[in-house]
C-alpha cells in the first residue's frame, strides 16, 4: 500500500481519500455511504490482513447490532462497485472464505 497524505492508492488510477471520505478511480471522486466507508476505512486500518464479518459489523453497526452477514456483503458488493474494475472478479477488496474479507493494494 502506497499512502500519500490522507489518499490511499490502491492502484494507479485508485485511491482512498480518508479526510474527504471519498474513493477517486480514473480522476472521477466518487462519494461513499457513511456506512459504506466506515467499512472501507477499518479494512484500510488493517490493509493486507483478513478481517471478520463479525468484527466489520460491530465496528460499522455497533456492538448489538442485528445486521446480518448477507447484508454485511450487500455493502461490500456497493464498495467493490466504487473501487474494482470488475467486481465479480475483485483484486483489491477480496472475500477469504471462512474469514471475511481483506483490502489489499496494487501488486509492488
């Protein structure tokens, strides 16, 4: 992961703006959900490790939450939208079965 600032590359052309909360991919921002990138920041937090369902639920929602894996993965879906190039084959938010999931940056 190459971070300059506040701006997290995931790729060349994809970033993760962190003060403005915001994803920038071919120079077009693009806004989050508040939720959407609460969840993106706590991947980022732990960039390169597998992170549990469990554990981005109760950062995102809180420790009683309700919410539920498959809604959990409905936010993940939106999240690859903003940063994949082609989110049913994802390089950079990727699924670890059995985990959770993992952000990862460009290949160095």
């Amino acid at each position: 992961m190459e971070k300059d600032g506040d701006k997290l590359y995931l790729s060349d052309n994809c970033y993760i703006d962190l003060e403005q909360e915001m994803v920038v991919k071919n120079t077009l921002p693009t806004s989050l959900s508040r939720i959407q990138f609460r969840i993106l920041r706590y991947l980022a937090q732990h960039m390169g490790h597998p992170v549990s369902s469990e554990d981005l639920i109760r950062y995102t929602w809180g420790p009683a939450s309700l919410v539920s894996k498959d809604e959990l993965y409905v936010y993940i879906n939106r999240i690859r939208d903003r940063i994949e190039d082609d989110r049913r084959n994802p390089r950079y938010l990727l699924s670890v079965r059995g985990m959770g999931y993992l952000l990862h940056a460009r290949d160095e």
